[in-house]
C-alpha cells in the first residue's frame, strides 16, 4: 500500500542511469502471463503477494516460482563462520514453504529457491534468467528500516534494474483489482506499465487514464484554464486508448487534472474513487 491510499502499485524500468542496470527490453506484453516471480522473506507481509501470485496462476495458467533471499552482511565466506549460513538457508526454506502452504488452500507446484546476495540485485538477476513476465513483492507497515522486506529502497532498486513489471502488494489482499488508474505522461515506459496493470485486473473493472498537468516554474501564477483545455488532448487519449487495447470486461475513462502536484493529485484522486491499483512508469 502506498501512502495507506491504494492497494496496489506498478512500477516499470523507465531507463535507469546506473550503470548497473539491465538494458531495457521490451518483450512481449500482452495476453495471458506466462511466469510469474514472487520474492518473499517468510513473513506474512508476503501474504498478499502469493495470494495474488495464485489468482493469476490460476487464471493464466502461469508457473509461478517463489524466491527468498538472504543478505549477508560480509562475505559469504565470514558468514558462513560466524553465523552459521547454511543453517539460516535450511530455516528460511522451511518458514517460506510453511508460508506458501499456509496461504494458498491447495498448495500449488511451486519451486520455492533461497538465495544469497543483495536484495534488489538478486531478484531482479532471477527474474532475468527466468524470463518472468512479473515480479510480484510484498510490502509491510512503515517500521525500523531492517525489518522491512522488502523495504522502499529494495523495491526501487529491483525496478531500476528489471526488465519486467514489479507488482507491490499490501499483505491483506486476496483479490484480483478492478478498479485501476493509469498515472500517464505518455511516454513508452508509462504505457508499458498499464499494459501490465491490464494483465494482472479482473473483470468486469475500469481503468481511469489520469493526465496531472504541472508546471515546474515554482512562482508561476495560477491561472483558470479554458473549459476546453481537456479536449485538447483527445487525440493523445485515442492514441494511448488504441495502443492499449484493454481485454473485453475493462473500460477506460478519461481524467485531466489541470493544475497541480502530480503525486498529491494522483493519490488524492484514487482514494476518493477507491482505485486499488496505480499503474505507473
């Protein structure tokens, strides 16, 4: 959850500049979601994400791989010395699969993995070498910075580095999303993002193609646009609306704010009309 406002978020790689960013690759996007890549810590602010993970399995047919990793603090090697790693790797394997079948009532062919290494970077490595079309995480509460997993720094840095979708899900959900706001700027990373958010919605829903106009001259003076100021970007709204192509059972509906902080308005504008997801790039 985002700001306790929405209940789900997209985040997709709009072209990182570090240098240790994957290229980004655009790969087929639309249709059902083949595989899906789930990290977890065993906690159950993973909960919802393997829920989520579940539903869409069960409605694509995706095969579903369930990673948990460990971020030692030194090297391996001193790890292994001083805190015992490979018993750690047998406890969290055990808390992880406990988890999984705990959450999902029948519990599913799911190849659960632990791996070693940074956070971000190892998920982000998996998810390539298994060409995922989605990684799904989980997010708790907002608490001291080490029990957070994964925390904001985490799930940021998997998606500067991933080629695919990154889905954060609250713990509490257990249900497809319906109600979806595409943040748009139109440009190809925020358009790839909504294709995404299409992927994962339930049906009947809507998606509401939300457009803040803002202005970065901070002593700017205020002015009331023209009543028309909204026609003027039907075509941009047909283009992204064409390009899309929603499922049948999802409708779009158009939304130009005109003046004010993108991320105030957007959040502000999903919890009045109880968005639960946030497409954005």
């Amino acid at each position: 959850m985002t700001f306790g406002t929405t209940e789900f978020t997209f985040a997709t790689d709009g072209g990182s500049d570090s240098s240790a960013a994957r290229p980004f690759v655009v790969a087929p996007d639309d249709g059902p979601l083949h595989r899906i890549l789930v990290a977890t810590d065993g906690s159950s602010t993973s909960d919802g994400a393997l829920k989520l993970a579940d539903l869409i399995a069960q409605r694509d047919e995706s095969v579903v791989d369930v990673l948990s990793v460990l971020d030692p603090a030194s090297s391996v090697t001193e790890r292994l010395v001083a805190d015992g790693l490979f018993e750690r790797v047998e406890q969290r394997f055990a808390r992880v699969r406990g988890q999984v079948d705990a959450v999902i009532a029948a519990p599913p062919r799911w190849r659960a993995a632990i791996d070693v290494g940074p956070v971000g970077e190892t998920i982000s490595r998996v998810a390539h070498a298994r060409a995922s079309d989605l990684i799904v995480v989980g997010f708790g509460q907002h608490r001291r910075l080490r029990d957070r997993t994964p925390d904001k720094t985490t799930v940021r840095r998997i998606a500067e580095l991933s080629s695919a979708p990154v889905l954060v899900v609250p713990s509490h959900i257990r249900t497809l999303p319906t109600r979806a706001m595409f943040a748009m700027d139109f440009s190809r990373s925020s358009i790839r993002a909504a294709r995404a958010a299409l992927r994962v919605m339930g049906t009947p829903g809507v998606m509401h193609l939300v457009y803040v106009r803002t202005d970065h001259e901070p002593f700017a003076e205020r002015v009331d646009l023209d009543p028309t100021y909204a026609a003027g970007f039907a075509s941009f709204f047909d283009a992204v609306e064409l390009e899309l192509c929603p499922p049948p059972g999802v409708s779009f509906e158009r939304v130009v704010v005109r003046w004010g902080d993108p991320v105030s308005e957007l959040l502000g504008y999903g919890s009045a009309r109880g968005v639960e997801l946030i497409a954005v790039g």
